[in-house]
C-alpha cells in the first residue's frame, strides 16, 4: 500500500513559518519596490524575473537537499517542473481575458499580481484539503489519477474554438448582481467612487476572472504534484514557486508565443503519465528520477517539435 500523505509531517512550525515569511517579503518587494509605478513588461524584463524565480526556486531546492536529503530536493524539482509546465495554460488563458477585456498591457501586471496572492490562498486550502482526503479515503488517489488522465486525453484533442466567455463566468455574473461596475476603466484601480458611491471597474471584474480561472487549473496541477511526492512540505512549496513565477512566464511567453505551439500535446502526455502513476501506485512504485527523466524528455521533446517543426497555419 502507498504510503499516508503525512499532514504537516516531521517539519517544525518555523520551516513553515520561515517560507512563508519569504513569500510575504518578495511579494511585498514585487509591488512595493519594483514596481509601484504601472507600467508594460517588456520581454527583457519578463526574462530576467523568469531567471530570478527560477534562480530562487534552485537555491530553496539545494536548502531543500542540504536539510531534507536529495530525494525530497528532486520531489521539489519534479514537481516544480510539473507546476511550470501547467502553467502555460494558464498563460494562454490570460492572454485571451486581457484581450477580451481589452485591458492595457501597463495594468496587467497588477491584476496578475492580487491574482497570484489569491491563487497562492486556494493552492494552500487545496492542498492541505486533498491531502486530509487522501489521508481518510485512500481511494481518492485513484479518483485524482483517472481525472488526471481524462485532462490529459482531453487536451490533446483537437478544439473547435477558442471560445473564452468571461462574462459567463458564475463569479462575474454574481459580482455585477450585487456590485455597480463603472462602464470604463480608472487606471489601475479595482475600484472607484463615482458621486460618492462605490463601484467596481472592470478590472475588478478581471481579477475575478482570473482567480476563477486559477481554480480550475488548480484542479489538474495540484493532483499532478501529488502523484510525484507525498510530503505535503514538498507539494506546497514546489506548487507556490511556480505560481510566484506565473507572472514573469506570461509577459515571456506572450512575447515568444509561436515556441509553444506544440506544448500543449507534452503537457497532455505528462498529465497522462503522473494521473497512470497515482492509477498504478499499489501495484507499482515509479522512481522519482525515472518520472523526473520522462517528464523532461517529454517537455524537451515537444519545445524541440514546436522549433523545428514549421508552422502549417497560412497567413491572410
């Protein structure tokens, strides 16, 4: 039988308290320091943020190797890389909200920024209750493991459309019920007092989205990094990294969008591969560098596809 999923595990309040206290600084720096003033991310800039948060993520991992051992530091890169490479759809996706809602691209960065300390709320309250499932209900992995495997399946279909409707959104329906939105947006602010009354912008309305929308992925990605490590330590920090990160990897990939257009397919074989693991963990015990190995392969080989492969869509 699998191993129980160790709430909390050996870990003292302080590792916890430690990481936590370090998320809260550099979001704090983020925004209070780098940037308080609103303005567009050009690619340069998205490139070198993705190289400070993945130098951040690698140092936190040898911390992880030097206090834990070697097998929780390649569980926190397996599932890191697992995170990362789920993150691109979320990236696409943002890239069709801001256009439908027609957002410029100065203020984008700040919805994605209160989005991220949102999502960083919901990977926690996810986490730890998928695990306290999978504590009581050891079947739930399998549960996890088929839905992981049918996203996978899924994904790699072929789609109709692009057909993205934010304002059927059950949040952004419940939001204009009972909150006024202004008809234009005011700068960067979510909200505004028009004649001394509150409303919400429609940026307001775009945060909401973009929350929502974070909920969904969570659904795929969390159970994805379940299915590498079963130390909640490990799931969280590995899941938040990756999220921190979110904001440099989508001004980087709207800027190099035509890399990516094979990725879908190798996200759609690792969903496959890690929800067959969770599927096949009484019978089988995958090693963690021989699932590090086959998700690497698998990412290098479709970012490879997407360079050497030309393009067959046709221009006007």
């Amino acid at each position: 039988m699998a191993p129980q999923l160790a709430l909390f595990s050996s870990l003292p309040w302080w590792a916890w308290a430690g990481f936590l206290g370090f998320v809260a600084v550099m979001l704090a720096l983020d925004l209070g320091v780098f940037n308080r003033q609103s303005h567009e991310v050009g690619l340069r800039e998205a490139l070198a943020w993705c190289a400070v948060w993945f130098g951040l993520a690698m140092g936190f991992n040898l911390l992880v190797s030097f206090k834990l051992g070697s097998q929780p530091a390649l569980e926190f890169f397996t599932g890191y890389l697992v995170e990362l490479c789920l993150s691109v759809d979320n990236v696409f996706v943002f890239i069709v909200i801001f256009q439908y809602f027609k957002v410029e691209p100065r203020y984008q960065h700040r919805v994605l920024f209160w989005g991220i300390i949102g999502a960083v709320v919901m990977r926690a309250v996810f986490i730890f209750a998928g695990i306290s499932l999978i504590n009581a209900f050891h079947w739930i992995i399998y549960v996890f493991g088929a839905f992981l495997v049918y996203t996978g399946i899924k994904l790699a279909l072929p789609k109709k459309d692009d057909g993205l409707e934010p304002e059927k959104n059950p949040l952004v329906r419940l939001a204009r019920r009972f909150l006024p939105v202004t008809p234009h947006y005011d700068g960067g602010r979510f909200f505004t007092h028009p004649h001394g009354r509150l409303h919400a912008t429609p940026l307001f309305i775009v945060l909401l989205v973009v929350e929502t929308t974070d909920v969904m992925f969570a659904l795929d990605s969390i159970p994805a990094v379940i299915a590498i490590t079963r130390n909640e330590f490990i799931v969280f920090t590995s899941n938040i990294f990756a999220i921190l990160g979110l904001r440099s990897l989508y001004f980087a990939v709207s800027g190099i969008m035509q890399l990516f257009r094979y990725l879908n397919v190798g996200l759609a074989v690792i969903l496959v591969f890690v929800g067959g693991k969770m599927l096949a963990s009484h019978y089988i015990d995958v090693p963690i560098k021989l699932s590090l190995g086959i998700i690497g392969c698998v990412l290098a080989a479709s970012i490879l596809a997407s360079v050497l492969i030309p393009s067959q869509r046709k221009e006007g």
